[in-house]
C-alpha cells in the first residue's frame, strides 16, 4: 500500500502519541495490565485508522475528452439544477460528492485541459453535508477548459473535521484528466458543476471512486453561456430529456 505525501507528517505525530502514551501507562501503571492491553488495543486501531486514511491506491485511468471523471471516493449526495455565481454564472448541474473518513481522500482532475480559474477561499467549517457548507466553508474553486472549449469548476470543501486542503495546480497549468490536484484531511466533499445538456451517469447515493467512476458525458457544445440570453427552462427540459431519470436533476 502507497501512503500519500501529505500523510507523513501525521503518521509520524501519531507513531510518537501512541509511544508516549504507552510508555507513560507502563511507567506510572505497571501492574495495570488490562488497561495496558485496551491501551495497546486502541493504539493498534488508531494507527491503523490514521495509516488507510493517507492511503494512495496506484490507478491506471482510462481518459476520454468526452467524459467527466469523479474527482474523488464517496457517495454522490446532489445532483441538481443550479446557478454556479463565482466564476461561471450560469446556469449548471451540479454533482456532490461527499468524502467519509474511511475513503482515499486523493482528488483528482476531472477533464484534462488548461486552468482557467482558481481561487482560495477561507471559511467555516460546517459539516461537509450542510446545503451551505458550498458557499460558506473553506474552499478551493478550479475551473478547467479542455480542447473543446468546454469548462468544468468544481471545489474542494472543508468540513467539519477537514482542516487542511490541500492543491497542486495553478491558473494556466495544463492538467491531464485524472491526475491529482489535490488531497483534503478527515472528511470533505467536492462538487462538480457541469454543463447543462451534460449526460449524467450517476444516481443519487451511488458510491463513487475517485479517477474511475464516469460522472457524466459533456455535450459537444456548452448549453448556456453567460453572455448569451437563453431560455433556461427549455435548457433544463433539454437536460431532462437526454437522460429522464428518477429526479435526480431538479430545478433550482
């Protein structure tokens, strides 16, 4: 198993907790033995915790311009119609993924293309399920462009345990689909705004894996762009009729 850069410096604070902490039950406490047991027990299962969390599984990605990769593991909690008001300003749909502790917690690029927007936004931390937790958290916003002049934003959110996120790209870098832009510690979400017209693949409370589930196919043309004025309930029934699923687009 690959343990991830950004877990050494944890792993080592834990590996040096779990020695003090033995050491000191077993100085002041040497004839404890049950509590030196659950002691040694519950060492075991915090380094092993600590040890999956920074897990980095080695993947071999199938690209394909057409498609949008998960960004990250989890379970999909939103799919809906919305308006994207940061950068884009249009009219999007949006995929949530949320991120438990027990998943990798690697991010990963979506489409492959160019950086044409990105953004640090500190902020709460709520937990990463709270329909506010998108606007108010600490976060990250990365809009990629690919060949085809297609944009995809999507954001890393802290949550309530997550206190550190983490990026590896900038504005102007050329990224390649599924490679990693970032990594967020102890439970997050991230969410994805696609293009309306956009085939969604996915259903809600669908477990997801990071750089291998397809979330949605692009259509070949973006449906709405900000400087065009365009009927936004026949581009919402345009989406509904590519792919008529059990309300899992709905309107804003």
């Amino acid at each position: 198993m690959t343990i991830h850069k950004e877990g050494y410096t944890s792993i080592a604070l834990c590996v040096l907790f779990i020695f003090v902490l033995n050491a000191v039950i077993q100085f002041y406490l040497p004839q404890a033995h049950a509590l030196k047991w659950i002691i040694y027990i519950l060492s075991f299962f915090l380094f092993v915790i600590i040890l999956q969390f920074f897990r980095s599984p080695k993947l071999t990605i199938a690209t394909d311009e057409k498609q949008v990769l998960c960004p990250a593991d989890g379970k999909v909690v939103v799919i809906e119609e919305t308006t994207e008001f940061e950068y884009l300003k249009d009219k999007r749909i949006q995929l949530s993924v949320f991120m438990s502790p027990v998943n990798v917690h690697v991010n990963r690029n979506p489409i492959a293309g160019v950086v044409k927007y990105f953004k640090y936004n500190p902020g709460k931390y709520l937990v990463a399920w709270h329909p506010k937790s998108s606007t108010e958290n600490e976060r990250t916003t990365i809009v990629i462009e690919n060949s085809a002049g297609v944009s995809v934003l999507f954001r890393q959110i802290a949550g309530a345990l997550a206190r550190r996120i983490v990026w590896y790209v900038k504005e102007g870098d050329k990224v390649e689909q599924g490679q990693q832009f970032g990594f967020i510690k102890f439970g997050s979400r991230v969410d994805v705004f696609l293009p309306l017209g956009s085939e969604i693949k996915v259903e809600l409370g669908q477990v997801v894996k990071g750089g291998r589930t397809i979330l949605a196919e692009l259509p070949a043309k973006v449906a709405v762009k900000p400087a065009q004025k365009q009927d936004e309930d026949g581009a919402f029934d345009a989406v509904t009729k590519a792919r008529p699923v059990k309300n899992t687009i709905k309107k804003a």
